[in-house]
C-alpha cells in the first residue's frame, strides 16, 4: 500500500490539529450552513489549491516569495 506525506492513499485519511479559535469558527460555519465540518475544510483546502494553481494544475506561487516571508 502506498503512502504520500503520511497519507494513507487507501483510506485517504489524515489528521489535522486546529487551534481553539479556528475549530470554534469550523463548527460555527458547519451549524449555520448545515455542513459538516468536514466538508467546510475539503471545501477550504481547494479553494487555497485552486488560488495557487493555474488552468493546468501547475502551481503559480514562486519559491523567492515565499522564502521572503
């Protein structure tokens, strides 16, 4: 079985730690929309993605800028 990152790909499975403040809002958002908060984070996740991919899929950030910060 093959494993990406700690990512089991067979499960697709992985664990995230959030702080107070951001699992406070994760759930406040799941009560008002109705989703759970799983599908709030996928949704996230892919927005980010989806910021810093063009229309191929290549990624559009440039490593000076984020070694700047």
């Amino acid at each position: 079985m093959k494993s990406i990152g700690g990512l089991d790909m067979a499960s697709r499975r992985m664990s995230i730690r959030f702080s107070e403040r951001i699992w406070m809002i994760l759930n406040e958002l799941s009560e008002k929309t109705g989703a759970t908060v799983s599908v709030i984070v996928r949704s996230l996740v892919m927005k980010g993605i989806d910021e810093i991919t063009d229309e191929s899929g290549n990624l559009k950030i440039d490593e000076r800028q984020i070694q700047e910060k």
